[in-house]
C-alpha cells in the first residue's frame, strides 16, 4: 500500500469502516468498483451544479440537495478509491 494510500485511509476511516466486513467478497467484480467510482464522481459534479444554482436561486434551502449529493459522492468515491472488495460488495447490496 502507498504511503498517500494509508493517509487517505486513515483520514476517511470513520466512513470506511461503515462499509468493510473483514469477510473475502464470493461476488466482487472490478465493474463494481469502477461504477462506485463514476458514480461518485457524477454525484459531486451533480452537487457542483446544484450548487450553481443555489447560488443564483439565493435561498438557504437550496443547498440541502448540494451536501446530499456531496455527501453521496464522497462516499461513493472513498469507498470506491480505498475501500476493500468486501466494503464494495456491501455497497452494492451483494454478499
């Protein structure tokens, strides 16, 4: 493991360790973590453009959809970017 790798997973490990078993994924696939890593990335440009428009809406309310997005985005994209196989079966639903 890279050394950026192992600061990376030390700062997000609150988030990691919502998703790793510790167990081998039987039904890991790499697509699985290149889609969780699109997606990620789509959520935060996603969140990117809501946050355009919040901005021209001018209303406080409009950022609720900006930190949801965000939020998904980021988890979707350290999960996908650090986690193990097992945290990226558990976040596609397969055991």
């Amino acid at each position: 493991m890279s050394f950026m790798k192992k600061i990376l997973t030390r700062i997000f490990w609150p988030i990691l360790k919502l998703f790793e078993t510790g167990e081998a994924a039987i039904n890991y696939k790499k697509s699985h973590r290149v889609a969780l890593n699109i997606v990620g990335v789509l959520f935060i440009f996603l969140s990117l453009i809501s946050s355009a428009a919040a901005y021209s809406v001018g209303g406080a309310s409009a950022l609720i959809p900006v930190v949801i997005f965000f939020c998904a985005g980021l988890v979707a994209v350290v999960v996908g970017a650090l986690g193990s196989n097992g945290a990226v079966s558990k976040i596609w639903g397969t055991k």
